[in-house]
C-alpha cells in the first residue's frame, strides 16, 4: 500500500512526513534530536542560503563530516534546493576527499574547520565553504567565502520554498565507492534509485512508526543512506553513532532501545567476540551488508537473539540494493543471499548471456528500477558495467539497461 500521497523526489520526503508528523523526534544525535518539523525548516534554511549562493538545479554540494544531525539536514536541503548531494566518508584522507571534490565539479562544500584545514592548500574553486562549528585559528586562507552554519545558515526565517521542477528521473546524489582498486568514483544515483529503494526496503522490513533504527554505516554506503530514506519514509526515529569500538554499539542499542541494526560482515564478527548479556534484546530485526556474514556467526547470532528476525542481503552500490533472504530461511539456507527484492529481478547469465540452469554458477546482473544512472564523467567504465539487457524482447526500440555485477553466485 502506497502512502496518501504518493513521495517521488528525496524532496517530496522530507515534505510529506514533516506536514504527518511534525512533532515527533525523527533524528537522535548524543543529547540532541530535530523533529521532522525541524529538519525540515533547517532544510529549507539551507536551501535558501545554497540558491543565494549560486547553486542551481543540478549543481553539486559536497558534504565531509562526521555523524551528526547537521549532515541529515544537508542532505535534504540540498535536495529542496535542487542540488545533488555528494557524500565524502569521514574516514576519508585528505587526498580522497580532494578528489571527489574535484571530480565532481563541487559547488559548495559543507564540512568542519579541522577538515577544512587539511583541505585548504589544494581546495578547488567553489562558490563558498559552509563550516559547522568555530574556527581553533581563524587564519585560514582560503580562496572562496567561508560561511558559518549557525550565523549564516540557520539564521533569520525558513523563507525559502522547494525547487519546482524536480522529478523522480532528476539526479539525487552521487555515491563515491571506497576506491580500495583505486581513486573512488562516483555512482550516480536518480531521486527514483532512492526512494524506490526505500519504498521496497522498509516493506519487506516492516519498518513502522514504532522503529528505532540504529545508523552505523555511513550515508555515503548505499545501505546507510538508504536506512536514513526508509526511516522518514515511515515515520520512525533514527539513532546516529560513530562507533569506535564493538561495545559501544551494544551499549547504544540498550540506552535507546533499538529495534533494527544493519552492519557489515566484519562488524558483526568483531560483536560476536564479546558478551552481549540483555543489550540486545530490544532488536526487533538485523541485516547485514558489504560482504556476506559466514556460516558460523550466522547461526550464533540467530542463537545469540532468537527472537530478532534476520535478514541477510546482498546489494551493490550499483543498484542500491538487490536481494534478501526472509527471515523464516535463514536457518535452512544461512549462505543464502536470498531472492530479489520488491519490483527488481535477478537474473544469473552465463558467459554468453544466457541463463544458468539450477546448480550452475553465473554473474549477478540486476533489472530494475534501482539500476543506477552509471559512473559520473566515466563513459568507458559505465559502459563496461551498464549494458542492454540480453533478454530483452528485439522488438523494443529503446532498449532498457541493466548492471553487470562482476559478481559470481550459483542458481
């Protein structure tokens, strides 16, 4: 079932649930929270400062920071000002950091002043710099505007009012991939990609307004960002954490009493090397993601929560997210990555593009919805991954794309 209202853009999001639930806590950050009323007046706060700028529809706005409430705020302001919104990990160094700057012809950049100094001898051009909190030296030479968030940002009225003429098929953002073969590059992601994601996600997960999800993983990792679209989809509060240690996640599932948390592989395996006692308990589901979960900490987890549902999945950042394993299997087919999601299908070709018979192996190739727009200014590499579909009936004039996953699975 569809919501009264049928949400298209990350911008129709933010004001669908802020006119639902205007009062309710949507974003949890240490001691501080925003109600989705507040996001959404800091959102148009920003978008109001970022079109005076100079940003128009289309314009990229690069985001490095940390976890933190001001981050969700900008990713739906950029949105609302018809921006497509660049996430920089916060774990990235300096150099990575430039590159997506530079490669994806940034704008604007949104971050703090200790970032901003490691950045400021190779900065690009940029219309300004939006930084956070205050400057430990205020000698920082920089060649465009440096603007502070809470005077020049957040001050006077929420004035502005959301760009018309974005649509479903307009970019939203742009995800750069870990680059652990090299510079990162940049998937780019439409408003469709996005909400489609949630929409089907937050189904089969059955989040619901009674949910607490816990972020750990960033909003630059398909699945992170797609936990933050899914949670103001359906009008539940999410929890945001850096964590630097595996009992710190169990001690912040007990102080907020979380019911869902999604973690790569490497994450659960760390909390399984501890004692968890009751934290836990309050988890209504898990997932994973980056990697599947081996055999063995599957079936301790499932021991370790029996009452939790588990989901395992498989995504790539390509196509937001590809399949799920229901919860009822797992315990019959913990290797499993399960079935395609809501409206996607999953088809597993042989080296010249047929289907595999059951039993025999083949590469992962996504059809959908979800299928990403490609790889910013890279024609060669999205032509190498995005490819017409085989199967497609000749007849068709205008032949639909499908994702290559280099991934390997068997029937």
């Amino acid at each position: 079932m569809y919501p009264e209202k049928i949400i298209r853009t990350v911008g129709d999001l933010i004001i669908h649930v802020a006119g639902k639930i205007p009062d309710k806590p949507a974003v949890l950050y240490n001691n501080d929270a925003l109600t989705y009323a507040q996001v959404y007046e800091q959102s148009l706060r920003l978008a109001r400062r970022l079109r005076r700028l100079g940003v128009k529809k289309g314009d990229r706005v690069c985001f490095y920071l940390e976890k933190r409430l001001e981050k969700v705020v900008s990713i739906f302001g950029i949105s609302l000002a018809g921006g497509i919104f660049v996430p920089i990990n916060r774990l990235a160094r300096a150099g990575q950091a430039l590159h997506i700057i530079k490669n994806s012809e940034a704008t604007v950049l949104i971050t703090t002043f200790s970032r901003l100094a490691s950045l400021k001898e190779q900065l690009p051009g940029l219309m300004a710099v939006i930084v956070i909190d205050r400057p430990d030296d205020d000698t920082l030479a920089i060649s465009c505007p440096v603007m502070s968030w809470e005077e020049e940002v957040m001050d006077g009225n929420a004035c502005a009012q959301p760009l018309s003429g974005v649509i479903a098929n307009d970019v939203a953002a742009i995800l750069y991939t870990s680059g652990s073969t090299g510079l990162p590059k940049g998937v780019v992601l439409s408003h469709l990609n996005i909400i489609a994601g949630a929409y089907a996600v937050s189904g089969y997960l059955k989040i619901s307004t009674e949910d607490r999800i816990l972020s750990i993983l960033g909003f630059g990792f398909d699945y992170g960002l797609n936990q933050l679209i899914s949670s103001f989809l359906q009008g539940a509060q999410l929890v945001l954490y850096d964590y630097l240690f595996p009992k710190d996640i169990l001690k912040t599932v007990e102080k907020y009493n979380i019911t869902g948390l999604a973690a790569v592989a490497t994450t659960w395996i760390q909390l399984l090397q501890i004692p968890w006692g009751n934290t836990m308990n309050s988890l209504r589901y898990l997932t994973n993601s980056g990697g599947s979960i081996p055999v063995p900490c599957v079936k301790e987890l499932r021991a370790r929560i029996p009452a939790a549902e588990f989901y395992l999945m498989y995504g790539l950042t390509e196509a937001f997210r590809s399949t799920y394993l229901p919860p009822e299997m797992v315990d019959q087919r913990p290797s499993s990555i399960g079935k395609a999601i809501p409206g996607e299908q999953i088809l597993v070709l042989d080296e010249n593009n047929q289907p595999v018979k059951p039993g025999e192996t083949g590469e992962l190739v996504h059809r959908g919805v979800l299928v990403a727009q490609g790889y910013w200014g890279e024609p060669e590499l999205t032509a190498e991954r995005f490819r017409e579909n085989p199967l497609q009936l000749e007849g068709i004039p205008i032949r639909e794309t499908v994702v290559y996953s280099g991934d390997y699975v068997r029937m």
